[in-house]
C-alpha cells in the first residue's frame, strides 16, 4: 500500500509504503466508516490537497473527512483517517507534519 500527500506545487509529492500494520489499520478504518450519497467538495490548487492511498485493491482519495474510492464515497467528520495517514509520515517529510496539521485543524 502506497501513500502519496498532495501538498506540494511544482515539486513532486512525497510518496511512501505502509508496512503491514498500518495497512491494515487503514482498512479496519474505512470499513467502519459511512457511506454516503453526498460527493465531496473539490481540493483546493494549492496547499494540503490530501492523501491518496493505491495497493492492488482500489485507489482512495482521501481530503477534508471525505474518502472516495470510485463512485462510493465515505464520510469521516473526525478527519480520523488523514490524522492517521499524517503519523505514518516518514521522517524525511517530517516538515510537512505542520502543513498538514494545521490545515487538518480549519
């Protein structure tokens, strides 16, 4: 499972492997979240754009407590999932910890 943070413009975003724990925390995450008919409001063109998360299964986009993955989108208010793709950031992106938080926090 690949993680890939949309933050940065003109540079390519940050990408990084999940070890098998964190994978399948992601997965008990979205399996007990939502699904809900609303589509999820566009990113914006610069700054914290979110996450998307690739593996063998699916592609999900992950922004502002929305995951979308195809047409089925899952709500988490709580923004719970990016907080918990946020602490598997790599050290040598530990700078764009903050960014993210504090766009997290809005």
């Amino acid at each position: 499972m690949i993680v890939e943070l949309h933050v940065l413009s003109g540079r390519p975003d940050p990408r990084w492997p999940l070890d098998p724990g964190a994978a399948a925390a992601f997965r008990a995450l979205l399996a007990g979240l939502a699904r809900v008919d609303a589509k999820p409001p566009p990113a914006p063109g610069l700054g914290y754009r979110g996450f998307t998360v690739t593996d063998s299964e699916a592609v999900r986009h992950v922004f502002n407590g929305w995951i979308t993955v195809g047409d089925m989108t899952l709500a988490d208010p709580g923004k719970t999932v990016e907080r918990r793709l946020l602490d598997t950031l790599p050290p040598e992106f530990a700078h764009l910890g903050p960014v993210v938080a504090a766009a997290l926090d809005d």
